[in-house]
C-alpha cells in the first residue's frame, strides 16, 4: 500500500451562461384564480404557527419571507400531470380538484426570504444542482453559487 495523499482540486470560481426558455401555458391571473383563497388560508397558518421565516435561515438571507411552490408552480398546473406528481411523492388525488387544492397548500409551500426566493442565491434564478448546494452551504463559507444579472458583468 502506499501512503498517497488523495488529488485535492483548489477552490476556484467558474463562470456559466445559461440561456433558458420556459414554456408556460396560458393560465388566468394568480389573484382570479378560485384557489387563490386555499394559497391566503395556507399562508395565514404558517403564520399563526410562527414559521412565517425562511426555512434556510442561514447568512444569506434577507427582504421578506415569501411563499415558494416547491413542488410544482402555480403558473405550471396547466401542464403538470397530477399522477406522476402523485406517484413521486407518495401522494393520491381523486380528481384534479384534490390536485389543484394540494399545490396551494403547505405540502407545497415553502416560506423562502426573497433572496432564496427570487433573487442573486434564489431558488427561481439557480439551477438545481446549485440551488441545492446554496440551501444546504455552510455558514461563514462563500456561497457555493449565486445569479449575476449581465448588467453587473461589464460586458
């Protein structure tokens, strides 16, 4: 056996550009939407619960805690298949009411400040695989990612 010391890469930042198109198939306005109402009452009992903070809670937080589909987002119903949502989560719906009243409620919410919600360390502007590990990073430690608008590259 020989006493090798395992190969260790250095630290070091990459840039990558990602170019995205989403599809989002017509829907009506969130606020007409006829379970709107089960989003307001799901949002009213996290708050009564005292857990209207964002569940990541770490250095990078910051702006208002907001409510984050985690599953799947309201404007992707239209083209999400209930069956293989239910089957992924071990969930059952009857009809796509059920459905429809399941992705507004805490089984598909999640209390996100606005920075992991929507902005530079968000949920909404990261890949997967970077979001993740922005969720999961040790505190005190650079954020493993973070979203860079092109009017901050200087290009």
């Amino acid at each position: 056996m020989t006493d090798r010391q395992p190969h260790v890469i250095a630290a070091h930042d990459q840039m990558l550009t990602l170019h995205i198109s989403q599809h989002v198939e017509a829907h009506a306005p969130r606020e007409s939407d006829p379970n709107y109402h089960l989003f307001e009452r799901a949002k009213a009992r996290i708050k009564a619960a005292g857990l209207w903070k964002c569940v990541i809670d770490d250095d990078l937080c910051g702006g208002s805690p907001e409510l984050h589909h985690s599953h799947v987002e309201f404007s992707e119903i239209g083209s999400t298949d209930p069956e293989k949502v239910a089957q992924f989560l071990g969930l059952h719906f009857d009809t796509d009411e059920d459905f429809q009243h399941w992705v507004e409620s805490p089984g598909n919410l999640e209390v996100l400040c606005s920075n992991h919600h929507r902005t530079r360390y968000g949920i909404h502007v990261l890949p997967e695989p970077l979001w993740q590990a922005v969720r999961f990073h040790k505190a005190g430690l650079p954020a493993p990612a973070h979203f860079v608008p092109a009017s901050e590259l200087g290009t």
